[in-house]
C-alpha cells in the first residue's frame, strides 16, 4: 500500500489544520463533499490570476482557457476509463445534467417505454426520471431490502421488452450498499435497455472503467473526489449526438457540448484537473490510467481499513444499530450510518459537532430509502465517511465520543 495515503497526504489539505477553541477539526462529512486540497486550491486561484477569459478567441487568455477545458475532458476522460474527452460533458452539478438528459431522453425514447428506477437511489438519479410520467412514460421502481441491499429478484421481475433505460446508483450515499452493476447490465443489456449510471458516491472511493461497465452514460461531481462543484457526465460515444438536447443553436451542436448551456465555469474546470491529477500521485505507472487505478487501490485500502475500525467501535455501543448491509470491500463504500436510541440523528450530530467532529443527520437526499426503512419520521440517520486524508486517531475519538453521548456522559 502506498503509505503516503496514509500519513503525509493530511498536509496537503489546509482545512485540516484548522482548529476550534484548540481543538482540530474531524472531517467525517465526506459523503456530502470533502475538503480540497492546496493543489486544488492553487490551481484555481491560478486560472483567476492569469488565464481569466471567455472561450474560443484568437488572445492568450482566451486559448489557455480553450486549453483548461480541453484538458479537464482528457483528464475525466482518463479518471473514467473512457474512450477519449469527446464523452465528457460539465454541468453545475450532477442533478442538473440529470434533469437536462431526462428532457433529451423524453424526446428520443420510443412511446410507451418505461423507465426502472430504485428504491435505494438519491432523489437526483430518481426525481428527474420520475418527472418523466409527465410525458407518458412508466416510471417503475425497484424495491430496497430491510438490509439496505436491492431486491433484485424485484427487478428482474420489472425489467421487461417495454424497458427502455435503467436508472441505479453505483453505491448509495446514505447506506453505503455497492449494487451489482454488472447484473444490472446484463439485464438491461438482455432487453435492449439503456443503462445510466449515478456514481457521485462510488467514485470517491473506487476506480471506474465505463468501457467494461458498458453503460450509456455515467454521472458524477468532482466535489466528492477532492475538487470543485462541477458535474460531469460521460455518455457513451456517439450517444449524445443522437438527443435533442435544450440547447442554444450558437452551441456546438455535437457531443460533448450540446448538453452544456451557457458558459462553463472554467476557474472550477482547472481544478477538476488538478483533483484527478492530485489522485494520480498516490499510484505508480508509466501513464496516467495505470496510476489513477492503482492510486484507487491504495485509497479504497486505506479506507477499508479505516471504516472497519469505526465499525467495530460504533458496534460495540449499547443501542447503536448500523442501518445498511455488512461491511464487506467489495459491496461497501467507506461510509457508515446508525441510529442511537435515546437521540435523534440531529441531536447525535449537535453533540459531535460539539466535540469539533463533522458528520450528517437526516435522508441525504436519499427520501425513498429512509423512508422504505422506517426512518424518517424519527428523523433519519447519522452518516460518517471516511475519506483519504482520515486516520486512525480521527476514527478512535469518534468513537470515544459517540461512547460518552451512549452513556448520557456529556462533558
């Protein structure tokens, strides 16, 4: 394992220096957005500093940020495994994109298809495809197990000839679950079905090939990777050209850009860059795929381990229950949620928050789930992730702490 994961990479974040009343800060809130690192920070500040302009003109400024666009493509491109830069898009954020394809699908999908959503999903891979009833569409969903594992015997079940795409998170933000993409694929591939994936919570943690995935388009925020607030999506080659997108006929009208509206923020597009170059620096390889994939494995490794540490701990306290599947590395991001009985998840999270530790309470953004589980009248869950730059320390006083509000010793 490449052991500056695990140690030297905390200095490269300055958010983790910062201290409350002498006390360091606990970065748990991963899944919702982590910190950035200097890198990061460096490279957007440096696009502000000397290439600030708009695009295709014939002045300095102007190329080198034709060029930092150019290059954030390349560089997803290669974080994704996909085919080349002409499969990357950018949005605001991943919802929006999601919002913008549904209206493009509405158009081309043939009438009377029906669209397969999850249970388990986060509501920006299931409300824009719900939307879709509104054009006559059947939108399906397929069940969340008392276990926080997808019923896939429920989705074989649904999935049919008159499917025409397959909505499914890759992991779920508020559980943790991993799903079986590849069975998914498999079933959406047998019924001529396209298949869209949502991966803003796996691909934090995981490398991504979509080539071997085969899916139609994939989905993701560079925020959950260490970089700005930009969605990306990849859409499989020749894909986009075929929708009628919302778009302004001054747009390109080709892919990757006819799904883009209005000017992108290139300041953000330097340090999408940055942050998959920042990944490449914890692998070793001739070319860039080779050490992002195997800086993915050095991460997922260090996370692993670290999550089973605060899995334990959390376990042994007297009326935690962990909500969501057994912590497994295959099927499980690094992300661990729980009730306390006694407390509400916001009252948990007031008193970490407290104790300077950062973690989330209530659905996530993931309703259906919380609610199919029975959680949401009482509020939810609390959510810790663990994230690159976390150590041991990190998760022991957590736990310490977690032990204390259990046993009502609040000092």
């Amino acid at each position: 394992m490449n052991t500056k994961v695990l140690s030297s990479c905390a200095a490269d974040f300055p958010a983790l220096s910062r201290t409350i009343n002498g006390d360091k800060l606990i970065f748990l809130d991963g899944p919702g957005g982590v910190q950035v690192p200097e890198q990061v920070i460096d490279a957007i500040s440096e696009y502000y500093r000397v290439s600030n302009s708009n695009t295709h003109g014939y002045f300095p400024t102007t190329k080198e940020t034709d060029a930092v666009i150019d290059k954030a493509r390349e560089d997803m491109a290669t974080l994704l495994g996909a085919s080349g830069p002409e499969t990357i898009s950018f949005g605001q954020n991943m919802t929006t994109l999601n919002f913008s394809l549904s209206r493009a699908l509405a158009r081309y999908l043939a009438p009377g298809s029906e669209i397969l959503v999850t249970q388990l999903d986060h509501e920006s891979n299931r409300g824009p495809w719900l939307k879709m009833r509104e054009h006559g569409f059947l939108v399906r969903e397929v069940k969340l197990l008392d276990d926080g594992t997808l019923d896939y015997d429920d989705f074989k079940n649904k999935i049919g000839p008159q499917t025409g795409l397959v909505a499914v998170g890759y992991a779920s933000n508020a559980l943790g679950t991993i799903n079986d993409i590849k069975m998914v694929r498999a079933l959406s591939t047998k019924m001529d079905a396209m298949l869209l994936i949502d991966a803003v919570h796996y691909a934090p943690h995981f490398s991504i090939d979509v080539q071997e995935l085969d899916c139609d388009f994939l989905l993701c925020s560079a925020y959950k990777f260490y970089g700005p607030h930009v969605g990306i999506l990849y859409s499989k080659p020749g894909l986009l050209d075929q929708l009628d997108t919302d778009c302004l006929i001054t747009q390109e009208q080709k892919a990757p850009y006819l799904i883009e509206t209005g000017t992108l923020n290139h300041a953000a597009l330097a340090g999408v860059s940055a942050a998959v170059n920042y990944l490449a620096r914890f692998g070793m390889g001739s070319d860039k795929r080779t050490r992002l994939v195997q800086a993915m494995s050095n991460i997922r490794d260090h996370e692993y381990t670290l999550v089973s540490q605060l899995h334990a701990g959390l376990s042994a306290i007297s009326g935690l229950q962990i909500i969501g599947p057994k912590l497994d590395p295959e099927w499980h991001t690094p992300t661990l949620s729980f009730t306390l009985e006694g407390y509400s998840p916001k009252q948990v999270c007031q008193y970490l928050g407290e104790k300077n530790i950062c973690a989330w309470d209530g659905h996530f953004y993931a309703l259906r789930a919380i609610e199919v589980l029975g959680l949401l009248e009482r509020g939810g869950v609390t959510r810790m992730g663990i994230s690159m730059y976390t150590s041991k320390e990190d998760v022991a006083y957590t736990v310490k702490c977690v032990e204390q509000l259990a046993m009502k010793e609040m000092a």
